[in-house]
C-alpha cells in the first residue's frame, strides 16, 4: 500500500473497514453528457496502463504516484502532446480538467479511467483535520468512468485538495457518505461547474 509521501499515518485501516456494506444501494445517477468515450468498437478495445515510476501529471507536473488519493488518465484519439501515450493525472480533479481544456481545443478523449475505489485495499490517512485514501497506480485499479460514481465534497482530500472520490460499487458509495459526507453524481456527469463546487 502507499502512504502519503512516505509520512507515518496516525490512523490507517483497511478498506474493509472503512467502505463496508450498506444495506441499500446508491442510485447511480444520470446518464453520461460529457461526450467522447462512447465505447465504440475501437474505445472498447482500449485498457488502462499503470501509473508508476516518474510519471508526471501532464495537469501540474506532480510524480503521480507519490500523492495520495484517486488518480486518472485520459485516451486521445491523437496521440498529441503526449506523445503516444495516454494524458496521466494524479488527482481526479486534474483528470477533468485536462479533459475539458482539451475537449475545448477541439481533441477527441475515447476512454477516461479514474481509481475504482471499490477495488483496491486502501489505507486511509488522518493527519489533522484531513482525511486521505492511498494512491493506486497499477492498472488493474482503474476503472472507466461510465462504470464510476464520484463523491464531490466529502472530508477526503486528494493532492490537489478537494477532490471527488470515484467508486463502481453503489453499496460502496453509501458506506463512503455515511462516513465522510459528501454528494454522490455519476462519474460522466462530472463538469466545470463541479469541480469549481469544490
């Protein structure tokens, strides 16, 4: 598991603890508007890739893996400026806000992937008032965002700060906002207007 640039946590559990079942489901939201990643033949066949080493978040410039929290990457249908690879972000929020900026300059995302938190075994930190989950870079913790529901506004903060907190699983998401508040909204209906809520 990662920790929070290798500082000592006061308090870490297990996901097990922290996201537990609910007995009801959460309702998953609307449908997608963002556009792009329609999952045509080819968006379907695309797979996410890990995030590890030096990579850099193409948004700030942060070492994606050494922040804590829910981290992104996003497939053009070009390959610019990334240079063959997909844009890589350490923080959802910095995901979207590429994606918009570039979406605007007219390119064409075909899958955007965030931290499926319903798959992998975090640790949550406490330092302060500030609550963390673990960063996972590998790629088998991503999932697509039409398969996500995000928290806005909960106590969980990501390395950009406020950060919205992606899960595939409705009982996930209702033991998440019992815990540490917060709006659940379908991943694809994710706008400007929400990140500048945050």
């Amino acid at each position: 598991m990662n920790t929070h640039d290798g500082s000592a946590a006061s308090d870490p559990r297990s996901r097990r603890r922290v996201v537990g079942a609910v007995a009801s489901g959460v309702p998953l939201a609307l449908a997608g508007c963002l556009g792009g990643g329609s999952d045509g033949d080819g968006e379907a066949s695309i797979s996410p890739v890990s995030l590890d080493g030096e990579r850099a978040c193409d948004q700030c410039g942060m070492i994606v893996r050494d922040h804590p929290g829910p981290v992104g990457q996003v497939h053009f249908a070009d390959d610019e400026p990334e240079g063959g690879r997909p844009a890589q972000f350490c923080s959802s929020v910095c995901t979207y806000t590429y994606r918009f900026d570039a979406e605007d300059g007219g390119r064409d995302p075909l899958a955007t992937f965030l931290t499926d938190y319903s798959t992998v075994d975090q640790e949550v930190f406490e330092e302060g008032e500030d609550v963390m989950f673990s960063s996972h870079v590998e790629s088998s913790a991503f999932a697509r965002t039409t398969e996500l529901t995000v928290v806005a506004g909960s106590d969980v903060i990501g390395s950009m700060g406020p950060e919205l907190i992606p899960f595939s699983e409705g009982s996930d998401v209702e033991s998440f906002v019992a815990e540490y508040g917060g709006e659940p909204m379908d991943a694809e209906a994710v706008d400007r207007g929400t990140l500048e809520a945050l």
